[in-house]
C-alpha cells in the first residue's frame, strides 16, 4: 500500500519506535547502507527555498544509495508557464522519481499532493502546518538522549505563539506521554488552540508552573505547566505555587518567527537568551539544549561547547531519521509491522464555495485541478475542518444536497446525511444562492436580518 | 564517431525505431539500468528555467547509473563574466562530463554547441528552433499506444502557429507517413512555410476536411488534413465536403504559447478546451488524448481519469526515451546499426556581415569566438540557410570570394563557386562596399538607383 | 588528523608534488576509479555563484564515485533566517557529508569555516583572498606540460593589479623555483605588497627585463623579470637593458578584473590581446598559452586551433587535480606521507574591537559567533595579520590584556607577553577606553596630542 509522511499523526507510535531503531543502526554506521536504496530517485520539489532541510532529505537518500533531482527554486520557475501542484506531482511521480520530498509555502499542499502522486510523498514543510520529519528528527533526539520520552520533563522556551516547529513538538510530547514546561517570551505565550487539542487528544492538563528553580531563563515569564496527567491527579502534587519544576530533562528554545509576526506584533526587544549564566540554575543540570536551527542570538555562542549543548548533534541526527523515512516509505525496511494509522476520511465539496477560511490554503492558492475536502470532527453539533490545511470550517448551516434542505448545525437531522451530501453554508444568503430550502426548524430563514435583505 | 542530437533529423527512421526498443525494455524495469552508464556524467547546462525537461533528463540519466552536474540558472551566472557558449562548451566538455544536454534560449544555441563540443550534445530547446527529445517522446507514445505510427491520423488542436513542439511533431509525423488533422484556434493556424516544408520533404497535401464527426472540438474552426499520399490519389477519396474524418487515433492538444505570441495577437478569449462533452464525439472513441503539457485550462481536469487520457503517462514515458537517448550517444547501445543520416554540409561566412535575418539566432546574439555558416538548400536559384537556426538567408546577390565578381542568384554561374567562396550580399551597396565587381549579366549594378547613388 | 585546504601554503611541495602523481592516474583514466569515495558526500556551499568552479568540484566527487548535495545560492536563502557561517559548518558538517566545498564572497571565510567544521573544508574561493584549487590546476598544467616547474619562464600578463589567481600562481611559481616576467597592463602592474611577500619568503628579486624577444604582446608594456636567484647572482647576467626574455615556457594570460576595479580604475580602452601576430614572437615558439578563464576578448580565436594554446586543456585538468584534492582530504590516497605543513599559530582577540583593517573580511561581515584573530609575522617591531583574511593589521600600540600597559611596537618588553594576551590599540585613546596604561618609555601617553585631547 502507497504510504506517505504528510503528518507525524500518520505515524502510529509503534512505527515512530521502529523508526527510531533504524536511524540507530543508519547513525552507528552512516557510509554503510549504500545499497538499500540502490537505483531508486528522490525528487526535491521545492516550492520555496529551505536549503538546510533540503539538504537533509537530499544527503539521506544519498547515503542510502539513490539519485537525487532536484528543483530548489519550483515558485519562479513553473509559475511563468503555470502548472497546478497536482499535474506537477503526477508528472513527476510518474517516472521521474520514486519518492517526492516537497515544501511548499501553502498549508495543506503535501495533504494535496498526496491525493495526486503515484507515489510516497514527504512533507518538508507546508506553509505555517507540518513539518513532521523535524518533529520525528527532535523526538529521536530525546530518544537518543534520554533513552525513552514518556515522563520526560521538557521546557519550550521563547516564541510559543508563531512556531510551527514547537506546536507539532509539543502534540507529539503529549502523545509520548511526556510532560512539557512553557516558557514564552511574554506576549508569544501557547496559543489556546494548541492547548485545547492537546487536552482534548491527550487529556493534557494546563497548571500554572513554579519554575522559580528554572533561574534566570523563567525570570520573566509565566510558566505552564502541561502534563498528559488527569486533572485530579495533579491536584495532589501541587501546592499554591504550582507545580515545582524540578529536573529537566530538555530546553527546547526557539527563535522569534519574526517571518510570521502580525501587524500587531511589535519587534523583539528583550528576547530571552540561553547563557552560561541561565544554564547554571539548578533544575537544568542534567538537561540537554536544543533548537531547531538556525539560532540568531537566543543561545549565546558561550554555551556551545558545553556538553549539554546538542544542538547541533540534534541536526545532524537529521539525516539518519530522513533515512529511515525515506526507506521505510519506499519500502526497503519495515516499520511497526501490523499496527497502522487509519488515513483520516476525507469528502469532497461538491457544492457551493470553498469553505476553508485560511487564505493561504492550498485549496485556495491553487485551486485549478482540485476539489476542496472536508474531514468530520464531530456530528452534533457539527465541526469540520479543511482536509488539506486542517483549519476547521466556518459556517452557520449545514446543506444536503440530496434534499435541498439545510439544516442548524446541532440539528439531529444532520446524523442521518452521508458526508458526501454535506454542503457547509455561510449564511441563509448563501444558501439561497445554491437554491437549498430550510429544513424544518431552522431559525435563521425567518430570523436573520441579513438574508431578509437578501431575499428583499 | 561523436553524435549529438540537435534535430530530430538528426536521426534515421532506423534509429528511431531502435531507440523505441531500448525505451521498451527501460520502461518495462526502470531501476534495472543502473549500471548501463555507471561511472558516466551528464551535464544539465540550462541557460533559461525549464525545470520539467531538466529533470526528465536527470531522471534517465541517474536511472542508468550515471552521475549529474546541474547548472539550472546559467544565463544570471554567466553573464556576469561573460563567456562564450563555445568557451562553455569546450571547457565543460573536456573533462567534466561525458554528455550535455543543453537548453538556451538563442535559436541555433545547440547547434553552435555541436561543433565546439569534444562530447555529445543533445538539444534540450534552443529558443523557438528545436526541441527533439519532446517530439521523439510524443512519437514514442503514438508507437506504445498504437504499435505503428504509419498511417494512423491524429489531430493537432489549438495554437498551431507559435507551439514548436506542434511544428517539430508535425514534420515528424509526415516522415513515418502519418496524416493529420489540423483543428486550430481560430488566428492560430499552422503557418504556410511548415506546411510548404511539409510539402517539399515529405509530399504532404494540404486538403479542406470535413470535421463533423470531430464533434464541438472542431465546431469553430476550419479543419485541414495534411497527409503523405499522393494528390492525385485524394482526389479519389474526397467529396465536395472535404476528405471526412472518421476514426482519429491521437488528439494533440496545445496550450496558447502566450510567451511568443506577437505584438498583433490579442488575448485568447474562448481557447478550445477539451472536455467530457467534446471527448463523447463518435470518431474520438479510440483517440489518446495527449499534450506535452504544462497545461492551463485547455483540457479540463473532468477527463483526467478517462482512459484515453494518456498525458501523464506521455510525459512519463519521456525518461525511457531520455534513457535511450542517453545510452546511444553514449555508446552504451546500438541504435540503427549501419543506417546514419548524413550531417549536413555547412560552410563558413568569411566575407561580409552575418547574412542570418533571425535576431534571436545564436549567430547573433553570441558572436564571439563564432563564425557564421549556411547549408545550401538549392542552387539555382540560389537559396540557403542559416547552419545555426535553419532560418532562410535573405540576399539580393550572391558573390564570390575569390573573384570577386557578385552575381542575380539565379546566375548559372555560381553553380561553379565552391561554397566556403560564396558571399551573400544584401544588395548592390553591401557588394560595393566589400569592393566586389557586378558579373556580366548583373542587372542592379546598373539598374539600381541605391547602388548609383552609393558610388556616385 | 582532519586536514583542510584553505591556501595553497596548506601544502608542502612534497604534498603538491604527490597530488600531481595522483592527478596523473586519475586523468589517465577518468572513469576508473568510480569506487573511490563511493558512499562519501561532498557539500557544495556557495554564497556567491561560481558555476564553473562548483561543476568542476562536483564532477570530480562524482568521478570519485561520491555524492554531492548542492546550495548553490546561498547567500539569498540563508539571509533571510539569519545563520551564521560557524553553524552553517557545523549543521552540513555533521553527518550530512564528508567534504565541505566553499565558495564565500568574504576574505577568509574558508579559515573561519575551517575552525568549526567537523570534516575537510575546501576552500573554492573567498572573496579576493584565496582560490588554492586554481592554483593547484595552473601549476598541475605546468607539471604535465613542462614535466618540472623549477626554472620555468612563464610570462604573466595582463590585470596584475587585481587578478587573485594570478597572485597565487606567482607565490606558488616563486615557491617552486620558477622565474615570472611579469607584462602588465599599463595601469595594473602586479601590486608591491605581492612582490614584497615574494621577496621575503622566497627571496624573489625583481629586475628590469629586456622583452624585445616577446614582440608585439609587450610593446606597451615595462616588461619585469621576478626571480627566485639572488642578486649577485642576477647581476652576473643583466645588462644595461635588463634581463634578456630569452625562451619563455608559458604564457598566462589574465582578463580584465573588471568587477574588482576601484573608483579611480578607468575601463580599459586598449587590452593586451594574443593572437596570431603576438604569438608569432621568437621567445614564444615553445610556449603554452594558458587562461584561467573565462576569457573576453584577450586571447583571439584565431588562436584556439595553436597546439601551444591549452587553455581549454587547463581547465579539463581542473577535474582530475580536483579528484586527487577530494581524495586526500576524505583520506582515501595518500600525499607527501611525512611532510606536512605546520598549521600557524593563530590567536584570539579577546579584547578590544576586531583589529583587522579589511571592510570584506569575514571576522568584519560576520562577527556573530566569530571571534577575531590573528596571526604573529614578526616580534619587533611587532607585525601581525588577520588570521581569517591574512590583511597586515593596524595599530599603533600593543598592550597585554594580564598587566593592562600598553607599549610600542618595538618595544623589547612585547617579546615576553604571550600571544594570547596581545591587545592590538589603534591609538591612545582605544588604550585609555580599555583602562590601558602607558608602559614605561611609551612616547605617545605624554606626546601625541591626540591622547592628550582623549585625556583632558
């Protein structure tokens, strides 16, 4: 079966473990598997320019024995003779390649090029979405250092609010059952969304942290404290201060995504800064640093030579990850036999508009050759989100496209309609525009001063 | 002996076939080559983006075990410090690769190449002149697809005027002894000297068809059939109508090359777009649908899954036939064993200005280190053309460098001058101004009130 | 023990002479030795395009049987996230490849490079400064043309001023033993400094040449004859017209170093050009003609066809010197077993500003993670250089950071302070704001008024 990596959740845990195995034996040996992948092809579509994790996939496929092509600069290039991502991956996938690595900057691009390409695709990277094989790579990290991930007390330090890096870290934390540490830089605190999928996921529970044993690092901010624990148990723990950060295992810090401020955000001023003088507190004695790379000035060149540091051995651990990846999807090497993820159904939109809201979506950026899609988080009331970029949809009712009517969408009526008959309606307005009638009970037909006028 | 491949003339009906085998056998395993050109090394020298057709080529080239150097954005590089495409040629022919494969956007570009190169060097587009790989591709497909090509009848729709691909096909199939369909856009017609070309090499008859059966493609637009046969012998088939066409074997569809339109051509409004309706016509039933793609909007996604849409698999069947390419020039095959076509004869212009009127020829947009030349195409009259980019010299006479003595190109007595003598001159003032003597019989020297005045 | 190549002074004439062996085999068999570095990868870094010098690198791992992984633009994509050079070379040297090949607008980038990074480094040009492999190829041609280079005659001629490579070679020839007469461009005489450094490390005297025997090529020019013999030996033989140009044995030719010219440098109207007429010079019979290209218009095509003229040969022969280079460095062959060159000490700045004079030097364009340092050339009067860009420093006092006094140059109380604690001040005033004080017998506290006005 054709398998591709758009998302770390597309990985069961026991595939992540069996991939982690593999880099181990890739690692202790890294000129020594220039067979397995003898005669295969990776293509490196990039769509926007990413020269370290581009050189990454491309080192991994080179040290497993295949050929490479490469398009580092796709954006200028095609967009002058105008191919949609979808005619491009099955071009490509047709025989140019066996395995397709692509960034793009449209959230939700890898999720459409899987639907297109004939065979594995990898995300490198989709716009502000995914970005599992740094997620995979920072995880065996942990696992290379640490041995295991559950229970491991991690603290993500600095712009919480803006990096894709340290949200899909922090799901993956919780799914291994470890425990994570906030440290924003104020005003770049966890968003709540992210907070609210990973209690609703993993059960985790936010508490307010006491990080007074953190030093100079947590001096300025509010910590928070996330653990996969249930809520009545870490009511035992923790006192009025809150729970008490002891031993860390991990300071994962980052950068301010300057790139994705918005107009509200203000430049940086006083940015927090690893040093020797923070590394010194006493609950960091034994932790490992790490950082996604590259650093600008948020960890000072002083430290780098202090054996915490693993930041740039977390990089080059890139490459043996990359390589059981590639050669798990291609497959020359099996991972977590017996146990796979189920792919998310998705639905097509056949009617009406678009109703993805996220400007930069792929279904919205490309729209030519592709269908927008749909996955169902819940029946009642109904939500949905954006099958490619996983932005939940917004809409005020819900159609049928077999009967015409449209429901609330809490209506019990709802249950019974196949997903595919599904048509999500921004207002009565709308509505009436693709000729859908009110099912019985429906408020709004009446109610709604907008599409009184509309109908006037 | 080195062979390059600049024109699809370059090769013999022969070696085609030949090369049509290889692919076979590459396609049906392609990662079973991987030791054909092992230790070999193709150059990607691309001096205009062209990222599809670079990595085709870079595709068969790692699929037969060999090796790649890329210089994907020459032109912005070299400029810089401007070198010569012959310079280029020679030095990255002496010892850097074993193959070139050269794009450039000059017409002649890899013609000029051919002759300063120590190595093959195979024709990845030079400006509007050549694209041979893409056509022996195309017809590759036709022989997968149909098993022969001799008279199979395929329809050539949308810009016939501007796509070099339809042009290059075109001639291409008048040589296997195919006919064809012409189903323009309107405005968009094949140009009369493609089909006087036609004419004078293949005997190919333009006759008005009756395109009824062709179904709403072929609604607005006035069909011709081009086909090899005798005129003599199609007037035996064709009624007041026009010869009808039944059953098409290939529809060719072209997207509006908007990038050559010229200053008079205007937007294309209702471009002919292939569809679910046009596709039901009856004498469509068998046809392949190809295109060399990228396309836009010129086939409509609704047919992608039709069996008879094959451009997908066309455009992946162009690494086999890559892989063939490669292998022969490099001598890892034999192709049409016995058979070659013989290069033409091409001579020098010593005397007097570059007489190519094209201003995108290679001739002219890189003079140094470049000598201009012309192939002969008849001598009395006199007509030539251009070695570089096979447009048509423009001359009032002909001269000859040794007696200097100038002569009406239908003079009888140039059938004597050997060729690297000849000197075409623009009019009686060029040949003054080179101080060559009107022959006995010139008629301008006297005549023409220019020359008067340039000598009075 | 991790070897680099940042200068041609990183080889000892025994290591150079040995890669010429190896150079020898590789290129008598290009393809023979694809099993060499089979399962290696050479990281091709350029932060400025060089697409011939990355063709020629990369076509020699590739022959070796390595891989590469390609950032041929660097400099767009890594500015925008911001990374340092220092981590760029500790990421790809980690476990993405075995061989770094760098290209960096910035003098001394690949020494800096070269001090973090985990594996070999090569350095493919930094800014002005270093070119080695070039080097490495004009004196491999010389070895295989000439079968020796102590003794040769080899003319240099054209942009002397600010030609880097020809620079190199004349250090490189004088090291060897070979004799330069010099033919510069009126205008771009070959700089003092770079016969000063010839005629202190190799004891090179320059003299007055009699170049009548050359003709025409040095009719414009005062022709100097640089020779690694010694004076009194020089005077047994030069006359009143200076040093008789007998049987020169190569001639370099350089063009123009148009993008190096400084404000006052007027484009060049009348540029030594060779062609058929100068080659026809007595003294040039034997001689090769040698470019390190690319050309413009200083060597004629006429003369393409000469056997003397190998400049297209010159650079074939970039490849296998560049093979042997790979294959040293990855310790896959071995050179000069025994004899190494001592890497010179080099010391850090760790007070005060960065003393390096030189605007382009990488300690100055990038200081992040970057400490300044330097190289001691002489004790007194104290001379130091850049250690990254090797640019004499400028000072005019000399402190120990352990003491906090401050001394002249010349002073004999500097020879006891050890190199690390050497505080290089511009003048009183940088003493004052570092809380310097003036040693005993240090004339400027009291008597330059600058530091008087600083003071009061």
């Amino acid at each position: 079966m054709l398998r591709h990596l758009v998302s770390i959740d597309d990985l069961s845990l026991a595939e992540i473990r069996d991939l982690f195995a593999h880099a181990d034996r890739f690692s202790a040996d890294p000129r020594g598997f220039a067979d397995t992948c003898r005669g295969m092809i990776a293509a490196s579509l990039f769509f926007e320019p990413s020269t370290r994790t581009r050189l990454s996939f491309e080192s991994a496929m080179l040290r497993l024995g295949g050929g490479v092509i490469t398009a580092a600069e796709l954006a200028s290039s095609s967009a002058t003779k105008g191919e949609s991502l979808a005619d491009t991956v099955r071009v490509v996938g047709g025989t140019y390649a066996d395995v397709i690595v692509l960034r793009h900057p449209s959230e939700g691009a890898a999720r459409l090029a899987e639907l297109y390409s004939p065979i594995p695709v990898i995300n490198a990277g989709d716009g502000s979405h995914e970005h599992p094989t740094q997620t995979l790579c920072d995880l065996y990290n942990l696992h290379v250092e640490r041995g295991h991930i559950e229970g491991l007390d991690v603290v993500l330090a600095g712009d919480l609010k803006y990096s894709r890096t340290v949200h899909s870290f922090a799901y993956a934390l919780a799914r291994f059952g470890a425990n994570i540490v906030c440290v924003p830089q104020t005003g770049f605190e966890m968003p709540e969304y992210v907070v609210q999928r990973m209690r609703e996921e993993f059960g985790v529970e936010p508490v307010r942290a006491d990080a007074r044993r953190l030093g100079s690092l947590a001096s300025q901010s509010d910590a928070v404290y996330l653990t996969p624990q249930k809520p009545h148990q870490l009511s035992l723990f923790t006192d009025a201060r809150g729970w008490e950060v002891e031993n860390v295992d991990a300071v994962y810090m980052t950068r301010p995504q300057t790139e994705r401020f918005e107009a509200e955000d203000r430049p940086v001023d006083n940015y927090l800064r690893l040093e020797k003088r923070s590394m010194a507190a006493e609950s960091l004695r034994d932790a490992v640093v790490m950082h996604p790379l590259p650093r600008r000035d948020e960890i000072s060149s002083e430290i780098d030579s202090d054996p915490r540091s693993i930041y740039f051995k977390q990089a080059a651990r890139g490459v043996p990850i990359r390589m059981a990846i590639l050669a798990m999807l291609m497959g020359k090497i099996e991972a977590g036999a017996g146990e796979r993820v189920p792919a998310k159904d998705s639905h097509p939109v056949h009617v009406g508009p678009n109703p993805c809201p996220n400007p930069t979506c792929i279904s919205r950026t490309e729209p030519r050759h592709v269908t927008p899609r749909f996955t169902l988080a819940a029946r009642s009331p109904m939500r949905a989100h954006c099958a490619y970029c996983s932005r939940e949809l917004r809409f005020r009712f819900v159609g049928c496209s077999t009967t015409r009517h449209f429901h609330e969408p809490d209506s019990t009526a709802l249950r019974k309609v196949r997903p595919d008959h599904l048509v999500f309606l921004s207002d009565a307005a709308a509505a009436e525009a693709l000729a859908f009638e009110p099912a019985a009970g429906v408020r709004a037909a009446s109610e709604c001063p907008d599409s009184e006028v509309a109908r006037g």
